[in-house]
C-alpha cells in the first residue's frame, strides 16, 4: 500500500473515525488531538486522491462564478 493509493488514504480516513469513536466511548479526549491530526492529513493530501471527480467539478464551479462575478461587475 503506497501513500498515493486510495486505499491508503480510506484506511487512514476509517481509522481516525474508529480512533475518534473509541475516544468519545473511553474518554480518551487526549487521542482526538491524534485524531485531528491525522483528519487534517487525510484533509489536506488524500483528497485529491479519494475525491478526483469531485474536485474538478469544484474547480469548473468556482471557474464558472468568477466569470458571472466579472461579467456583473462591468
């Protein structure tokens, strides 16, 4: 499993979230801290690779309201 698999990423994304529920049931608050960490990682670098798709529509949006801002503005 490499780090730019999608595999990869899902199984850090299920295990923040199972990390997470064991916190809340233990009260364990320190290992949210872990929690967060790894959430803001999987954030920040597995998105691209879990959500391809989604990210492209996002930029067509965003690309798509600049212009109709712009063309308002004139």
């Amino acid at each position: 499993m490499t780090v730019r698999s999608k595999a990869f990423w899902t199984f850090l994304s299920f295990l923040a979230f199972l990390l997470f529920i064991v916190a809340i049931y233990t009260k364990l608050y320190w290992l949210n801290i872990f929690v967060i960490v790894l959430g803001l990682l999987v954030n920040k670098e597995g998105t691209s690779i879990l959500f391809p798709n989604y990210l492209e529509k996002k930029k067509i949006v965003l690309e798509r309201s600049k212009v109709i801002h712009e063309s308002k503005g004139k």
